[in-house]
C-alpha cells in the first residue's frame, strides 16, 4: 500500500513538472527575434513564397531531364477494308500468302482486324546546345527564386519590426496618456477645494474639466491604435492579435545606430536575384538559338501486331536522324525575342546596383537624423517636466494661473510624442540599414 502511494506521489510531481513546463514555454517571452522567425515560420505569404521555389525547383529538375532518354509505349486495335491497310496488317502479322497477291483479293478485300503494340525509345545525341542551355537556364531560376524568398523574408522582417516597436510606442503612449489623466484627477482635487475655499474661480475647474475630457478623448484613439498595432502585428507573424507583453524595449541598448546596423553577413537577395535572372536570359536566349541549329537523335523501337495469339507478327527497328530548321519564322522571331529579354535582364540588373546604392546613402542619413532627433528630444522632455515642475509649484502657491500649467502639460505630451517618434525612427531606420546593406535584420538570420 505504501508502494502504490508513493507511485502515485512520483507520477503527481511528473505531471506537475509536465504542466509548469508547459507553462514555461507557453510565457516564453515574444521578443522582436521570435517575433520575425514566427512570421519567416507562419505567414501565409512567406509560404506561397516557398511554393513558388518549390515549383522553380520542379521546373529545373524537369530542364535537367530533357537530356535522358524517352520511351514511348502504344497500344491499338484496328479493323479495316481499306486495301493498303489492309495487306499492311496481314504483312505485320506475318500471314501473307499467294492467295493475297490475288487482283480481286488486293483491290477488293476483306474486312481485317487486328491489335497490337510498341515501344519506342528516343534518345537526343547532338541539339546544337538547346538542352543544355535550356538546363542552365532553369537552375538559374530556380536559384534566383530562392534569392528572391530571401528578400521577402527580410522584407517581412522590416515590417515585422515596425509593428512590433509601433505597438510599443502606442502602449508607451498610452501609459502617459493615463498618467495625465491621473495627474489631471489630483489637480482637480486640488482646484476644487480651492474653488470651495473661495480661493479660486469656478471658470479654472471647468477649464481642468475640459482638458480632462481631451485626454479621455485621447486615450479612446489611443486604445484603438493599441488594438490595430497589435493586430497588424499578428497578420504578420500568421496568428491573431498578439497578446501579452512584448519582451524587446523600445529604447535600444546602444543609440549609435551606425555601429549597430549593418553587422554581419551582407547579402541582398534581389541583387543576387537580378544576377542570376540576367545569367538564365543569357542562357535562354542560347537555347532559343539552338531551335535553329540541326539536331541529332538515335530511336531504337520494337512492335507487334496480332490477328489471333498464335498468328502474329513482330519487328524492331534502330535509326540515326538529323532534322534541321533551315527556315522557321517563328523560331527566329522567338531568337529575337529572346535576346531582348537578355539585354533586358542585364539592364535592370544594372538598375538594381544602383538603386541598392541610393537606397545605402538614404538609410544612412535616416539612421544619422533619427539619433539626432532623439538627443534633441531627450532634452525637450528634460526641460518641459522641468518648466511643468516649476509652474505647478508656483501654480500651488497662487502665484501662476491655471494655464500655464496646462501649457506646460501640453509641452510635456509633445516632448513625450516626439520622444516616442525619434525611439520608433532609430529602430526602424536601423532595420532600413540593414535591409539596404544586406545584412540581419535585428540580428536574425533566415
């Protein structure tokens, strides 16, 4: 009895272990990094994405093909009177006999049936470059494809890290809105004694009360930013709305943003992309040049032809063919065409390059005005609390009239908006940097 006691004591502390660790896992904190391998991970658009790796990747395999052999198999049954057909049959199924070299026999026969099959084998030996261009050509694709998901995902992980941080700076916004609101509620206390001491007029309650009701009204938009904020995060990263705390702070650990972006492995997918699109044109425009080059085949066949199981016939055959194009309009317009879209290719690879570089020069000067902007800001707030502190003070004392208090609010809430702003811009023109530079976003790696 004791043994099966403590048996069910140990298997009480396992499933206690089993549910707080699940508990554990489930309060893991979302952090801005999960929240981007999350998306890379759940998003529906990232995964159409992939699809369309996987389909290039199916296509490349099938180019890679073109290269093996071919076989054929038929099968048919055919009954006829027509007179070639029908002395052909009797010849295929080995029965031809003096009897049908007869003149009315020939000209007039007999309905004949008969079914048989083949098998064909056909083998390219020399197409003037077609297929191996043709080969070339789809692993390109495919790995500019694959370059191309690379891009989106750092694409997603830019918006990934503007809505994270934007989410913060309205849940930061809406903290201070309730801190006004709270302060708001003590100044009321405060005017209203006074205004029952006679100390004050009844015109400097009304005035709190309608400041009251302008941070009411502001804390109602700000809610709904909230709300938004956190469910455009969850499009994002594939689920719903995201609750819970987000684990990154707003403000970074190091605001030299110049020395905290662009770290790591560079690499920009579209670049590499546009590369690799401009090698599989060049590559296509070969395979269109080689419709017009002859081409060599082997075709190695065996068939069988049977009136009844015991009267039949059979034959193989083995053949070298060349086949030349030596005139095709449409093969040589497709030629052109092809070059083009090579001249093309090459060219918008060039654009690329250069609009990588205007978007390096762009992200560096955001990255240079969001940290000067935040040093300002920092010393906007400083001072407006500051001014705020003194004219309460002094408002206390009777010495100052209600609205200098409230404009020193107001100094505050906008010292505190352009704050939140500069600390939005430093983020997110450090993941333009990174997204410009080619290198992780927020230090995440596909």
């Amino acid at each position: 009895m004791g043994y099966f006691t403590m048996n069910i004591d140990n298997r009480s502390l396992l499933a206690f272990l089993l549910v707080a660790g699940a508990s554990l896992c489930a309060d893991e904190p979302f952090t801005v990094s999960r929240a981007i391998q999350k998306a890379w991970t759940d998003q529906a658009g990232l995964k159409a994405g992939q699809a369309m790796v996987d389909s290039r990747q199916a296509e490349a395999d099938g180019y890679r093909d073109l290269r093996l052999p071919t076989l054929t198999l038929s099968a048919q049954g055919v009954r006829t009177n027509e007179p070639m057909m029908a002395f052909g049959i009797k010849l295929n199924e080995a029965r031809i006999g003096m009897a049908d070299f007869n003149p009315l026999t020939l000209n007039h026969p007999d309905s004949i049936g008969a079914y048989g099959g083949s098998a064909v084998v056909q083998q390219p030996l020399y197409t003037g470059g077609r297929i191996t261009a043709a080969r070339r050509a789809g692993d390109f694709m495919f790995q500019a494809e694959q370059a191309s998901q690379e891009r989106r995902k750092q694409e997603t992980a830019q918006m990934v890290v503007e809505a994270y941080f934007g989410t913060q700076v309205a849940e930061q916004a809406l903290k201070w809105v309730d801190d006004t609101r709270q302060w708001i509620q003590g100044m009321e206390s405060f005017v209203g004694a006074r205004v029952q001491q006679g100390l004050m007029l009844e015109s400097e309650l009304q005035r709190l009360k309608a400041f009251h009701a302008q941070a009411d009204a502001q804390r109602a938009d700000v809610v709904k930013q909230v709300r938004s904020a956190r469910s455009g995060l969850g499009l994002l990263t594939g689920s719903g709305p995201v609750e819970g705390p987000l684990a990154t702070p707003l403000e970074p650990e190091t605001t030299d943003s110049l020395k905290v972006a662009g770290q790591g492995t560079t690499f920009r997918g579209d670049l590499v992309a546009a590369d690799l699109q401009a090698k599989a044109a060049g590559e296509g425009a070969k395979a269109a040049r080689g419709n017009l080059i002859p081409e060599v085949g082997l075709e190695v066949g065996a068939g069988t032809l049977h009136h009844s199981w015991s009267e039949k016939g059979n034959w193989t055959w083995a053949a070298v063919g060349m086949k030349w194009k030596v005139f095709s309009a449409p093969d040589q317009a497709k030629a052109k065409a092809a070059r083009a879209q090579e001249r093309a290719a090459i060219d918008m690879r060039s654009f690329k390059q250069q609009q990588a570089e205007h978007e390096v020069r762009v992200a560096r000067e955001a990255v240079v005005a969001a940290d000067a902007r935040y040093v300002a800001a920092k010393e906007s707030l400083a001072a407006a609390e500051e001014s705020k502190r003194l004219r309460e003070a002094r408002h206390r004392e009777g010495l100052a009239p209600l609205i200098e208090v409230l404009d020193a609010e107001a100094a505050v809430q906008g010292a505190r908006t352009l704050i939140l702003q500069s600390l939005f811009e430093i983020r997110v023109s450090r993941a333009g940097l990174d997204m410009a530079t080619g290198h992780p976003i927020e230090g995440v790696n596909p």
